[in-house]
C-alpha cells in the first residue's frame, strides 16, 4: 500500500463533505480531529451519526485472519464492501493476500492507495477501463490483476481494447452458479470454449477458473457443495487438458468464497488435489469486516461453526428523536439516506438520554423515508423528543455507501480513528 | 451565492473519488475536462455513468419557474433531492427565494455555497446544530433561517441549546398531515401549545406554519384539500390570536408543497385570506428538477393539468452488458450501488452499439445486486455483451446520492458540465 496516499487521507480538511462530525471541527483535518478523541455522544458529533465499533472491527480482522490460515486458504477479502483503503491497509496487514473488486472504479480507488494484487470479481469489457489497467500493468511490474472472462465475445473485446498491451491480462474462467444464476458460462463445455479463446490471443493469460457459490439457486449445503465440486473438477480438467501451461505461470487460481458459505468453500476446497503448479485457493469474503444484525448475522457461516468463533457487528447508526406526535409513533432525523434498507430495515438497540443508555425496549423501526426513520412505539417504550437512539443495520454494503467519513469509537464513546470511502 | 465556492467546483481535480468519468482525464480539474466537451459514448466514459440531460435539466428548471410565478407561490425547492450547490445556483437564478432542505448537515452544505435563505423542513433539537445555525446567524445578517417545531419539548430543547443566542431562530407549527402521518402536532389545539411555548421563549420567534401534505394518508385530492384548508386556517387562527406579532416580523409564512401535489397547494393557497402581514405562500417541491421515469412520472401534478406543460425525466443511467449466459438472461455492470431501487427497478430504454442506439426492445431489468443490475431478455431481444443500456430511473433523491460528480450531456453526447453533489 502507499503509506504517503493513506496519509493524506489524514491531511483532509473536516468541512461539509462529512455528515455527522462536529460542526465545531470545521477546518480542523481529520488527523487533528482523531488526535482530539473526542467522545461520540458529549463533544458535539452532530446526528444522525454512523460509528464503527474499533473493537468489533479489529475483532472481526482478527477472526477472518485466523480463519483463512486455519483452512489454507488465501484471503482477498471483497474490498466493495467498505470502499476504505485504510480498512483494506488493515485487511492487509491482517494476512490478506490483496483486495477483491467489483467494477473498475473501485480498481482506480485501490491503485490510487497502492495495493498491489487486485482481483476483479467480474467481467470487464470495457474498452476505457481495460487501456487503464493495461496502462497500470505496463507502468508497475508488482502490480498483479485478475479478472473474470464468461464469454468468448467478451474475450474478444477484450482482445481489441487490449491490443498492443506490454503485459497480457491475467483472467479466470467463471463458471455460473447454476442456471438462472447470476453471471458465469453455465456448462464446463461453455468454459472450455472461453478458455480456447483465451489461450488465442496474447493479450490474456489464463490462470484458473472462480465462481460465486453465494447464487447458487436454493442454496443449501448440499447444492453448495456440489457447485464447489463443480468449480474444482473444472479447474482440474482444464489442469490436465494443459490450460495453465502458459509461459511464466507459476500458479493455478481458484476461487470462490461470498460470506454466507465460506466453510463450505473451506472444506471443499481443503479436498482440491495436486495440480501442475502450486493451487492460490482464493477465498473473497467481503462482509465479515462490519458484519452485521441482519442478513449477515442470520446468514454467517459461524452459526454453523460456533467453535471458530462469531463474527460482531460492528455498525451503529445514532439518530435523535425528533417529533413524538402520538404514543404509538416516533421520528428520528435518519432515513434512506443514512442506513442500509435493501435487505431488513434498521433494528432500534438501545436509547440514550442525559447521559445513560439503555435498551430500546418497545421502540421498532416501521418505515424509512429519505431523511427519517419511523418508529412505532408500544406502551413500554420511553421515548421523548431529543433522545438519541442507537440502531443496528443490515448489509455492511448499502451501509458503508452512504457515509464517506466515518467515527471509530471505543466501546466508552471515544472516537480514535475516522474511515474515509470512496463511492 | 457564493461565486468563489461554486468556482472551486471548477478547480477540483477529476481523480478516483468519482466513478463514472475518463479513466485518461485523471488530474484534469473539472473545469479543464467540461472544457473538453468530451463525448459521453465515443470520448473514454466507462461504465456505469450516470448523465444528466443539460436541456431536459433547463426545462424542468423554467417549467417551475413559471409555475410558481403564475400560481403567485414563493418557490423554495427542496434541496435535499440534489444536494448539488450548482443545482441550488440554476434554481435561485430561476426565480427561488432559496432553498429548502432536511437536516442540519444539508444546511451546512448550503451555507458553504452561500445560500441566503434556508427552509429547514424538519423539527431540529441537536444541540450541537443548533449552536452552529446560532452561529451563523449573529455572523451573517443577511442568512434567512426557518425551521419546523411539532412539541413544547422541542421547543424547550431548542431554548435551551439557544440560551444567549444574538438572533433568534425562526420557526413553524408543523401540522400533521392526519393521524397515523409523519411529523407534526397532532391538532390545532396541540399547535396552540407549541406556539404558546415559542412565544414563551426570547431564542425562538414565530413566523408561520408548514406541513407535508405528501403524507396525507390514503392521499387524494379531496383529502390532500381538506388537509391543506386546515393549514390555512391554522395560519388564520394564528394570526387572530395576535400570534404573529413579534417585533419586526414583517411576514408570515404558509409552506406546503412536495412533488405530487403542488396543484392542490396552489388552490387553496390562492384562497388565502389577507392576514395582519403579508404571506409567504412558500412551496417546496425538489423532485422536480430531475423528474425521473417511475414515482414521479406517475404522480407529478402535471397529469392533471397537462395544459401547464410537462416535467422531463432528466437522467439516464448508462451501464455496460458483461454477461449473456443464457437466452433468457443478461447482466449489466450497474447495481444498487448506482441506481435508485427503492420505489422501483430501472428501466431499461435503450441499447447502443457501434454507435447506434435503438430502444431496448424485449429487456427488462428484473433485480438488483450490488453491483450488478439482471435483466430478462426475451426472444426478440438484441442485445450482447459489451452493448450500453440505457435505463430510466425512479426517484431523483436515492439517484443523484449515488454519484458525487454527475456528467450533464446535450442530446448529442456532449459533457457540457458536471454537477457535484454532496451526501
């Protein structure tokens, strides 16, 4: 990583760009404001706030680190989650091998912060975008790039965006998760068809094959497991059909790995046998980061291995309570422009006034517009105009997007760090 | 307005915080690319990019413009929508009084950019905010500052963070739309105790009443009437009481007026009897300057009354085919982290390739990842990979969030301009 580009995120001026900061920092740069330590909930932070718990997060980099080593696999955790080079300089620092990315801006956001080994979880097509990174591979010899080919139309785009190219681009076949799943060709004779169109022209170098068993249609372990079979198989037919044999290459990628069945991903891929070149098992779990107290708490493959440990959720929305117009309902200031919504709505956790915190007993959110949330309340519930009320989220991805700067606190309220994204 | 800041728009460097624009214009400023007049399809744009039509954006502009002037309404479009201080710039130069917006953080975005005259259409108790919008106000003699308040214990929070404040703060009785609505007392007799409590207090004045009509429950336009003639009577309550008799205010506000129902506003507005001052008959409606191709297209008043002429929806969402795995099935490289999703999915309008653009004939966009949009294709559906779709959006405020720097493009493909947002 580029240490100098991660300082400057430092350098930063605290102005209107940044919801929720105090307004009182104006003109401070972020780094000054962290040297403050200021307290989330008395030294003026304006609501509604987002916060990362700095023990959550360094908990769930920790969890994710060990988890990967246990099970022999490299990690390049899906860095369009958070969009946060400082969370991907974390990632990295806890074992990761290089970040995953969906689409080729997010590609610019990494190289602008100097990561080094990017895989590109998707297609790419794009004529502009593909002179870009050919440009970057051309311009700095350490800079790995893979990305995924489904097509043999796509390959030839390809091929004429890349023509000319110093260095070829490395890609893996996706093989589809099954049929009416998401992107990916459907059968292993549609991928040897990609791969023979690979292998004819020089602008590509294939290098293993990747899939996502996160769409796998009704997806249960067994169906899972099978998909994973699948994907291994192939990379073993393409292995003995002599498809890694291209000159320089001195490893065979496989790759699967959302964060709903990395254990699968684990034990399937602990069977993978001996090829002709060492195997880079490529695991992309993405959400483990921020985890959740929705989809991805119901969702995670701890549930299933409570012995490895629990992923925490480490997200909290705060909003104020801002009209209370009847005993059954109550407003706070946030709404779909400040929580994810996509998947559940936010889950009201705790209350706070002068000072004290408690649970949000009786309070539940009902609706979201774009500035507010609604919460009903029951009879039990002690809400007044002017509490701020702390929410759980779900979907660390539609949550992440929507805040650029924000809060590391402490467990007491101390903010120690601020997280910049880029969207 | 503030030139000054809105040139420094001008002057920030196109670089990897903004998705969408030329990989090759990276440390361009924007000035320096807008001067370009790049072509958005054939000049190096990559995918997905969201464009803005430049003479759809100028028509929807005057179209208001003349609206409100006709219907003798006071126009202060929500500002929430865009969040785009160039978008602010155009609306006062087409005739707005100033801008209405949501929270304290949009304030603080306008006040950067100099606007004079804010609606806050919203209770506002923060502390923190309240002490920074003080602040503004014994700074700046000229800053116009309204916002809402629903309850006495609103009303005492805001003493309260006010205590010692040079000006006061201006503020409405928010009405609610009826029970089981948003924001906003109750009934009049609760409205009489908020006012009572404001005019008990030296940090607040009262200056009007407001509401939402958008909120009116199972909205049509008999209730949206029947509510909006509450309002009035309110206002005209008010002010028989004498409650509008504060030293040296020499206006009364009556504000109403989202985007689906601003012909009912301008009925019974027009009905307004003469109070003790004159009234600022003060409509907010924000959508408007985008309109879109879903939500608004179906409610926007203009429906009723064809004969006032017509809203054009202003964006186009651009993304590229990476996937074609099947007959039935295609894949786009834009996701909920680019388009709105909240009120409906994309649609898919045209297709362009080789330079050609025909409608997007047997596509459907059927949901939404991430970071990709899976659209149905029937049998007559031409489409492949690498093609750009087209697709209309619905809901200007989850579109214009999703992108910080949004090309705005003659019909042409020029880039005539970028419009920075801020969220």
């Amino acid at each position: 990583m580029s240490i100098e580009a991660l300082a400057r995120l430092a350098e930063e001026r605290v102005d209107h760009r940044f919801k929720g900061l105090p307004p009182d920092a104006d003109g401070l740069t972020v780094g000054e404001l962290a040297a403050q330590r200021r307290n989330l909930f008395t030294d003026g932070f304006a609501t509604p706030v987002l916060a990362l718990s700095a023990e959550r997060l360094e908990h769930n980099l920790e969890l994710m680190e060990a988890y990967a080593a246990r099970h022999g696999l490299v990690f390049a955790p899906h860095g369009k989650t958070s969009m946060a080079p400082q969370l991907f300089q974390r990632q990295i620092e806890h074992g990761a091998w290089g970040i995953t990315l969906a689409v080729p801006h997010q590609v610019r956001v990494a190289r602008a912060f100097g990561i080094e080994r990017v895989f590109l979880a998707n297609e790419l097509v794009d004529a502009a975008a593909l002179r870009w990174v050919s440009a970057e591979l051309a311009a700095d010899p350490s800079f790995r790039f893979v990305c995924y080919v489904d097509s043999v139309r796509g390959v030839e785009l390809m091929d004429a965006a890349l023509k000319g190219a110093v260095r070829p681009v490395d890609v893996v076949v996706e093989l589809a998760a099954g049929e009416g799943a998401r992107t990916g060709a459907r059968t292993e004779a549609e991928c040897a068809a990609v791969a023979d169109a690979v292998a004819a022209v020089p602008t590509l170098r294939l290098v293993g094959v990747a899939g996502y068993e996160g769409e796998v249609p009704r997806a249960d372990p067994e169906r899972v497991a099978a998909w994973l079979g699948r994907l291994v198989a192939l990379a073993v037919d393409f292995d003995k059909a002599g498809r890694f044999a291209a000159a320089g290459l001195d490893e065979i990628v496989v790759s699967a790995g959302g964060s709903a069945w990395f254990d699968a991903v684990a034990d399937v891929f602990a069977g993978i046998p001996a090829l002709s070149l060492p195997v880079l098992k490529l695991l992309r779990s993405g959400a483990y980061v921020s985890h959740d107290d929705g989809h991805y708490r119901k969702l995670t493959p701890f549930n299933r291995v409570p012995e490895e440990g629990a992923l925490e959720p480490a997200f909290r929305l705060w909003a104020q309570v801002v009209s209370r117009p009847s005993q059954e309902q109550a407003f706070v200031n946030a709404g779909k422009r400040d929580a994810a919504y996509d998947l559940d709505l936010p889950f009201a956790q705790v209350v706070r006034r002068d000072g004290a915190e408690r649970p949000a007993t009786g309070v539940t959110v009902t609706a979201l517009s774009d500035q507010h949330a609604w919460l009903g309340t029951t009879a039990e519930a002690d809400l007044e105009v002017g509490d701020w009320v702390g929410m759980g989220l779900s979907h660390p991805c539609t949550s992440f997007d929507k805040w650029p700067l924000i809060p590391v606190a402490e467990a007491d309220g101390t903010v120690v760090d601020y997280i910049r994204t880029f969207f």
